[in-house]
C-alpha cells in the first residue's frame, strides 16, 4: 500500500514537471472584454474531504492544483441538501421555492417554466454548449438531459473497458457480483416480471452491495468514460471557433462507493479518522434527523438502524474508506481534465468552476448521506480559476452555491441575466482583501414532512426555523407556525454537540439571526 501511494505521488510529481516544460499558454489581456469559455466540473455528493481544504488524511493532489489556480471557498453552502433541488436551484440561478423543485422527481420546466438554465442564456449569448454525466438530477430532467441546455447533445457514454466488460446496472464490475445479478434476472423473468425497472428493483433488493473494489482501469467505471468524453467533446468544442460551456459531471462519490483498486490501495482503512461526535445533539429537535434511507436500500447494510442507531465500526471504516477512495478516482479525473487544457494553451481564456452538489454525513450524529440542515450535509467543496481570478487563494466569508450563476457570468465576460437569486462573487475573487459583498451569511432549507427547515450560515453561527404547515417563503412568515429552532456555535462547538437556541448567554444572537432569517424569508 504504500508503495502504491509512493507510485501515485511520484506520477503526478512528474506530470506536474512535464506540463512546467511545455509551450507556455497563450497570452489573455486581463483587460479584455472577450468571452471567456467555461469548464463546468460538477461532483455528485462530494463534501470539503480534501487536502485543498486542509484533510490531511486525503490524496487529492489535483484538487490542490486547481486550489494553486484560483480560488477556494471554505465557507460554501448548498440551497437544498440533495440532488434534484440543488441541481435545478445551480442551473437556474435561483432557490428551491422559486424553481419549486424540493423533491427528487419534480422537473424544474413543469414546475417553474418561466425559467430558463444557465446553458440555454448562455446560447443566446452565443456559446455552444454541451456535457457529459450528471449535470441535472437524472429522474427529475427532460428528454436529452434537458435538450434545451445544449447546442451539442449531452453525452452518457456506456463504452466500457472491454477487459472488464459493461458494468452491471451501470455501477458493478466484480464477476462474483455480476454472475449473480444475471441469475437474479433470470429468476423475476421467470416469475413473469417483465419491465426492466421492476427487474432492477428485484435484483437490487436481494443484492446491492455499497462498496466495490476490484483491480480494473478507470474506464471500467461510469467517470473514467465521462474523463474521455469529455475530453473528445473539448476537441469539438474549439472547433466551433466560439466561446463555449462544457458540463462535466462526475457521479462518484455517490453510493455505490466503487472505484478502481488503486485508489483504494491509497488509503490503510485501519487508520481512517471516524466521525468524532456520533450522538444526537442536546436538546436539538429529533426531527432535524433521517435515518439515511438511501444506504439502508443497500443489501449489505442493516435496514433497521433508526434515528440515533450507530453503525458497527468495521462497516463504518468501510464505507469512508470506499467514499475516500472514490474521491481520489475523481481526484485523477480533474488532473487528465487539467492536463488537456494545458496540453490546447487554452487555461488563460477558460473560468474553470467546480462544485459538489451537498456535502455527505459520514457517521456524525449517527448520521449518513445527505438530507439535513447539519453542516457536514450542506458545506461543499466550490472553487474558481481562471482570468479574473486571484491565484492560490482561500475565502472565508459565507457563499451560496446559487452565487455560482452570475459569477461565471462576470468572469466570462457575459451581460448579466436578470434570472438570479444569487449574488457575484467576483469581488472576493482578487488579491484585493478589502473587496468584499454585502451579504454575510450563506442560506439554505430542507423539508421534513409538512415542516420545512430554513437556516442562515454565518461565519460563527447557523441558526435554524422549523416552520410548520407545508409554508414555504412566498407566503406569509408567522412566528406561531414555528415548531423548532436550532443555533450552533462553530467557534466553542465546531461538531455541533448542543442547541444553543436556548442558552441565555445566545439571546442576542439568536435573536439579530432570527432577524437575518425573516428578512431573507419575507424578501
């Protein structure tokens, strides 16, 4: 194992070695008013566990790279803990009640037609457009993976390895494993179940493991086809000789956590950090909490851990060994990414975004997955390069991933849309430290039933109202449907071990958040 790390490291010495000694990149006025192309890298349930963002126990050292290339926000917050509201609130520069999008199926066109994704203004501004992977929330999307967003079709590539064959429902390529899935398969068409979504569910409720690890090149893999992709569509992309937007959407880590033996091989599950804090928080309300549905459907985890339950120790090195690993599969990724646009001169007229869509609990308040209003469920990885954009830099200040829109728009260089409920970030992306935005707090929300969860993240504290009765922000604040609140103090209480909501020392706090609260709310 740690020869296989040495090996890793040593490559990517000598990688970063070559690229020093290549034709330098062409020469971009930082004045110019040119429109500038934008590289889009999005990752499914990716949280700040990175070396960038000071994780010692991570190699990730092409997220430390683009780190040296740009910007990096340390206090970034999603609008919505899970895929298809987050999605759908980045794509159209909006929040979760404007696109109405709270759930997993609802498709932004039918529930907010009046609005428009980043892409498609970005046509009009003359880009051409394209992706490949998962750029909107699969299940909740329009044909073509929302055909309005692109002037190139959006790529879903299934050309894998032939040394390791197609993998099984898109995800496995263990043998042993695949063997039985087809057994299985025989098995419901011989109880008459025909469709091959009830033959999936069949399959997967008998067998559906959450890890794999198995020794296969990284074209085995949905991403190692969305890297090549990618890179084919770059070349299509610069031939149109306009400026252009290219989606990249990485799955992993997303569960399954499946990734090629060597990333793996990085890590000495035995030394892996679990989560410190593994207890409900006092006096926190018990419905802030799931009990991460989305890894009990797998069949290799118990499906009766409830709200409070605490996973065994060895599964739990597990599983953050495979989302660790999985991390580290994307890691090579972004560097063949990088690589390419070196390799084309074209890093100093391209704004490089990448963003994860939540962040993911790996055991913290006995918690797993998404769907929360806890820090580790709504912090993300968010970083900038490119013109425009101070070099090897870090920000503090509180940022919303709904900021992202009219960002990318000011760096390119593209008029503004009036479709925002974000903010730009462009003056926290210099070297001027005195520059900075209005707003000084990051905001998001999630539903529980009929009561649906808001919070405001500043740099110290997040306060949270529980307010019941289906309400959302377009209708009418009232205190009397509140039904819980919550106040952490990340300065004495960084892993959220109490509610503060309560503590007379944290009167005047809560009650100048209470007031930043309803004025986002009833704005």
């Amino acid at each position: 194992m740690k020869n296989n790390k040495l090996i890793y490291i040593m490559l990517l010495c000598f990688a970063t070695i070559s690229c020093k000694t290549q034709q330098p990149s062409k020469v971009v006025s930082k004045t110019s008013t040119a429109k500038k192309n934008i590289l889009f890298i999005a990752v499914d349930d990716l949280k700040p566990l990175l070396s960038n963002y000071g994780e010692s126990q991570m190699i990730t050292p092409n997220f430390d790279r683009l780190a040296a290339m740009g910007m990096t926000f340390t206090n970034a917050h999603v609008q919505y803990a899970v895929c298809g509201p987050s999605r759908a609130s980045v794509m159209t520069g909006t929040n979760p009640d404007k696109t109405k999008v709270w759930d997993l199926h609802t498709n932004f066109r039918e529930s907010a037609p009046e609005l428009i994704s980043m892409p498609e203004y970005l046509i009009s501004q003359g880009y051409e457009t394209t992706a490949v992977g998962k750029i909107y929330h699969k299940g909740s999307t329009s044909g073509g993976h929302d055909a309005k967003s692109w002037t190139m079709p959006h790529q879903l590539p299934d050309n894998f390895d032939p040394a390791a064959g197609k993998a099984a429902f898109s995800y496995y390529q263990n043998p042993e494993t695949k063997q039985e899935f087809k057994r299985l398969e025989k098995e419901a068409r011989a109880k008459g179940i025909t469709k091959n979504g009830k033959i999936r569910s069949y399959v997967f409720k008998r067998l559906k493991p959450s890890t794999e690890c198995i020794d296969v090149s990284d074209t085995a893999y949905q991403d190692g086809l969305y890297t090549q992709t990618a890179l084919k569509q770059l070349g299509d992309l610069e031939k149109s000789g306009k400026p252009w937007f290219l989606g990249v959407g990485y799955q992993k880590p997303h569960l399954p956590f499946v990734a090629p033996k060597k990333y793996w091989d990085l890590y000495d599950r035995d030394k892996i950090e679990l989560a410190k804090f593994q207890q409900l928080a006092e006096g926190t309300p018990k419905f802030a909490y799931h009990s991460y549905g989305e890894l009990r459907a797998f069949s290799d985890i118990d499906d009766n851990y409830n709200i409070g339950d605490i996973i065994d120790e060895n599964k739990q090195r597990e599983l953050i060994h495979g989302y660790m690993a999985c991390t580290s599969y994307i890691d090579a990724q972004l560097g063949l990414l990088l690589d390419e646009l070196e390799r084309r001169h074209i890093l100093d007229n391209t704004i490089i975004v990448l963003w994860g869509d939540h962040g993911w609990h790996l055991g913290d308040h006995t918690e797993w997955c998404k769907h929360s209003n806890f820090e580790q469920a709504t912090r993300i990885p968010f970083m900038f390069a490119g013109p425009g954009v101070a070099k090897n830099k870090k920000e503090h200040h509180p940022v919303n991933l709904v900021d992202l829109f009219p960002t990318v728009f000011e760096l390119s260089n593209v008029p503004q849309s009036t479709q925002t409920d974000g903010k730009s970030l462009v003056p926290l992306l210099d070297d001027d430290a005195t520059t900075t935005i209005e707003m000084d707090y990051a905001y998001h929300q999630y539903a529980r039933q009929k009561r649906m969860g808001y919070s405001v993240r500043t740099e110290r504290y997040r306060y949270t109202e529980w307010h019941d009765n289906n309400y959302r922000s377009y209708k009418p604040y009232k205190d009397n449907e509140i039904v819980g609140r919550e106040l952490y103090d990340y300065e004495k209480d960084p892993l959220e071990t109490k509610n503060l909501v309560n503590d007379p020392s944290y009167k005047s706090t809560v009650t100048a958040l209470k007031a930043k609260l309803k004025t986002h709310l009833t704005q």
